[in-house]
C-alpha cells in the first residue's frame, strides 16, 4: 500500500518531486559518466573488441521526465516502476519520443536481474522508502566496473525535532531519516567502495536554484509535458505545477496536497539533500 504523498504524486502524475526538482536532476547528471567511459574501460581491459552499450537501471523513474537524459548520455536504459498510474505516463512519453526503453512495472523489493548486469543504477529519492537489503542485491547487479548514484534526503545540522519526524516518517513512508554518515555506512555495509557523498544543499538552497529556465528533455518541447522547477517545493493550486486540475480531486487527494504543504514547509530547516556515489569495486587510479 503506497503512503499518502506517493499516492498523491501518481495521481497528479508530477515529473520532479524528489528533493531538488528538475534542477537536482540536471546537476546530478553532470557526475554520470557518458557511455562511452564503460566502452572504453571494457576495450583496455581486453574484455571487447567490438563497441558496445553499457546499461543504466532507473530505479523508480515516475513518469519517465529524467529518462530521455539517460539515453542522450550514451546508456541501455531499463527502467522500473511499481505503480500502475506513472508507468501509462511514462510508456506514453517514450512513444512521444520515438525511445525504445524496457519498462517493467514491479516492485524493486520483489523482481531480480541476473547479477553483473547493469554499469550504472540511478536513483533519485528512492532509497529513503526501501529497506537495506535491496542495497546488497543492487551491488549484485551491477557490473564489476558499475557504480550508483543517488540523490536522497538526509537530516541537516539543526535536530529535527521528534514530533514532526515521525510526522514526516509515517505521511511519506520513508524507512527513516538518514545522516550523510548514516547513509554512508549503508552503502559500506552492503559491500559497496568509494561511497563519497557530496553536493549536500539544505532543501531551501534548492528554492531559488540558479538554473531557473525549464529544460525540456532531449526530444521534447516546453508544450509536450508538465514541467515544474520548483524544487520539492509545496504543490498548491496556486502555482499549477499539476497536471490535472486540483478541483476533480477527491477530499483524500486534497487532503494529502495540504499536508504536504505544512510539512514541507516545516521541514525545510532541518533537511537537506545530498548525491551519494558508490562503486562496486575500487577503481584503478
């Protein structure tokens, strides 16, 4: 049963509600190696003689708006969702775009891929509502050379106070809020190396990012899709970030939209959000 706020946000069908928006996205992409990079390591490892294309796995990718960016890097890219309403809306935008991605539409916790399969997994605000055992099943797959890269929030330097965090715990479903060190000691546990985190914002750096211009993905126009860059930033009627109107809601949904609203808000001071990158084996200097 998925929590109030995700249930919110697949029904709204909403691209960028992880902390940081569309501009997290655009910044975290510009630590994702290109394709080639794999390519290249494979052909000087004399592992291959011929070009080939290494593969990403896009855990949790919602309506599929980040996707088209990961195929223009130069990836296969496999995607998953588990809920029904973002994998039409995803299915939809890759017709649009002529892009021909494998869509599975299960849940992360329950399918299995063969190990050593994928060169990268991306995530964006995913792990904070999984369990730690996924992590050492994602280090199976993931090819020798294979690395992830997470965007997740994480508790600031000012102490959350209890009360709103149980609030934030139970509304948004998330297994617990993490420190940068506690985050750290996750993907090291699990087997990962090179687990580096960086770029940590509080989540109101993100409220007036520098990149304040829509960047439509590789293929579309500002026309084709909704595109909001307002950070995790409170969804109201007011700013017409959804993509349907707030009115054909039920009272739950709405509900829902005011209570993120209030713990957004109060939230901000004591949150921040940080990209995690972990590799499965040391990597050659």
């Amino acid at each position: 049963m998925p929590s109030p706020y995700l249930n919110l946000l697949a029904e709204l069908g909403i691209d960028f509600a992880h902390p940081g928006g569309l501009p997290a996205s655009l910044s975290m992409l510009s630590y994702l190696p290109s394709g080639e990079t794999f390519s290249n390591k494979a052909t000087s490892n004399g592992r291959a003689t011929d070009r080939f294309m290494p593969r990403l796995l896009e855990i949790g990718c919602g309506t599929g708006a980040v996707t088209p960016y990961l195929v223009q890097k130069g990836y296969e890219v496999n995607c998953i969702e588990r809920d029904a309403r973002m994998v039409t809306r995803a299915k939809q935008r890759f017709s649009n775009l002529k892009l021909t991605i494998e869509l599975l539409e299960a849940d992360i916790e329950t399918i299995t891929f063969p190990d050593a399969t994928f060169h990268v997994i991306w995530m964006e605000s995913v792990m904070s509502f999984l369990s730690d055992r996924l992590l050492t099943r994602i280090l199976d797959w993931l090819h020798p050379q294979g690395m992830v890269l997470n965007r997740e929030m994480m508790r600031g330097d000012v102490p959350l106070p209890r009360t709103l965090e149980q609030e934030l715990l139970v509304f948004y479903g998330l297994q617990k809020l993490y420190t940068p060190q506690e985050w750290q000691m996750r993907y090291s546990e699990a087997g990962f190396e090179e687990v580096v985190i960086f770029e940590e914002l509080p989540l109101n750096a993100w409220l007036d990012p520098p990149q304040n211009e829509v960047h439509p993905a590789p293929g579309e126009t500002n026309a084709t899709h909704t595109l909001h860059t307002e950070p995790f930033s409170p969804v109201s009627p007011e700013e017409h970030l959804l993509t349907r109107p707030v009115r054909t809601l039920s009272t739950d949904m709405r509900d829902a939209l005011v209570k993120h609203n209030r713990l957004t808000w109060a939230a901000l001071p004591y949150l921040s959000t940080a990209v995690i990158r972990a590799y499965k084996q040391k990597q050659d200097l």
